[in-house]
C-alpha cells in the first residue's frame, strides 16, 4: 500500500512501548536497507532486534515475507524459547531462531543481529583462508572478525553453544560455507559492521580474480596501525540517518 502498510498487518504503533516501536523501526529499517543494497536471498537470512527489558524478548522477520516488504508492525515478537508473543498471520524461520536465539541469549552487547548470504560473503566464506588482509576495509573488519565452521542447516538446537563460543566477543562473524553475520548494541553499529564486511568481502573476490600469487597484502605495520586507528569506531552513528533518508526516498514505509 502507499503508506507502507501489509494487508493483514494491523498497525502496533501507540499500541506497544514507546522502547519496543522504536526497535521495530530500526529493525524495519535494516531489512529495507539489505533489500536496497541487493543484500537478500529471498525470502531467506534474518536480522532480529532485541526489545529492551529483563526479559530478552526479541523481534524478528515475518516468514515468507520480502525484505522490502517488511514494516516495523509486521515483524514476530518471539521469546527465546521460540514462543509467538503477539497475535500475527505470520511464523518465523526455525533456522534464524537458532542463530539469533543464541547470540541475544549469550551477549547484553547484541541489541541487534543480522545474518546474510550475499554471493560475495558466501564466497570468502568458502575459501580456506579466510578474509585476507588486501584492501583497508578488509583490514578494518579482521579486527572484530570471527569464524564458525558449516554443521548444516542451523535447525540443530545444539549448534548454538558452540556458536556463541566462536563468536566470543568479537562483533562480525563469517559462517563457513554459509554466510555473514554481524552484531551491534544498535541498529547503526550492526549495519556499519555488515557493511563494511560484505565490501572486505566484494573487494577480496574482486581482487582474487587476479590470481592469489598477484595480490598484494597490506604491510604488517599497515595492518598494526588501522588496527589501532579503530579506536575511533566506525562512524555507525554518523552514516545511520543518512541510511534512514536514502530509505524514505527509495523505499519509503519501513515505519509503518
């Protein structure tokens, strides 16, 4: 519809706390931008968002629904055992409660978290070395990056123990064989994240087309020194509203 509104989706603005609507916008917010960015596979990955308070409810994407589609009342209110927590016409992705059932659980820190399988970040998940230390955005990423071997499709509850143990407290992830993943206290800190490692990635395969004996590392002192430069941050905060406006002129109605 033109206000952004989903037939069989009744607005929850004013009708939830003022904390969990602004979640579900920023929530809202991020699906459109994977969306904008051609980041989707479908109907399939997931982001969730975690709905302040003690009780570590969280919020998460409406199966079967498009990326672009997807408004801050559509998303499913879940608990961590899986539980539907509203009235909604929608389910949610067994595989994507396993993964972010187990991050929310295990770190206060990871407000949000979003999950990808872009070619590119399947890509450099799949190969044996990892992300490699040859442009500044992938310098940047390896700092915080993490890694977590292939065991199947996420339906296996046991997977996330060792899950949140590879993760630890780094704040990006790649899932062999599978994908990306990353963390955020907020909604800016997890897409700056994300963005900067599905670009390490693109540039990494981009540059491999080369030949892995023509690439050119960054120097070891290169390396020590971005890494010491990151005290700084990424600048999340800064690039967020600008998202938010490129979102209102391209896909507008995410805060429905």
């Amino acid at each position: 519809m033109a206000d952004g509104s989903l037939a069989g989706v009744s607005s929850l603005k004013g009708k939830v706390s003022a904390e969990e609507w602004q979640a579900r916008v920023d929530l809202a917010a991020l699906y459109r931008l994977v969306a904008l960015h051609g980041w989707d596979d479908a109907i399939y990955t997931h982001i969730s968002a975690r709905i302040p308070g003690p009780e570590h409810h969280f919020l998460i994407n409406p199966y079967g629904m498009y990326f672009e589609e997807i408004t801050a009342s559509s998303l499913v209110k879940i608990d961590l055992d899986g539980n539907l927590l509203q009235e909604t016409p929608y389910f949610i992705n067994p595989a994507g409660f396993t993964i972010h059932s187990a991050i929310h659980a295990a770190r206060e820190d990871a407000h949000f978290v979003m999950h990808l399988h872009t070619d590119q970040g399947v890509a450099v998940s799949a190969q044996s070395e990892g992300l490699l230390p040859l442009a500044q955005h992938a310098l940047i990423v390896r700092t915080m990056l993490a890694y977590h071997d292939y065991e199947g499709i996420a339906l296996n509850l046991d997977e996330r123990e060792r899950l949140v143990a590879d993760i630890g407290d780094k704040h990006v992830m790649l899932l062999r064989n599978h994908g990306t993943l990353a963390v955020g206290a907020s909604a800016a800190d997890c897409w700056i994240r994300m963005f900067y490692l599905e670009r390490a990635c693109k540039q990494q395969v981009m540059a491999l087309s080369a030949g892995r004996e023509n690439v050119l590392f960054a120097p070891e002192h290169a390396q020590d020194e971005v890494a010491k430069q990151l005290s700084r941050g990424l600048g999340g905060g800064l690039a967020w509203p600008g998202a938010l406006r490129q979102l209102d002129r391209a896909l507008p109605g995410y805060d429905a």
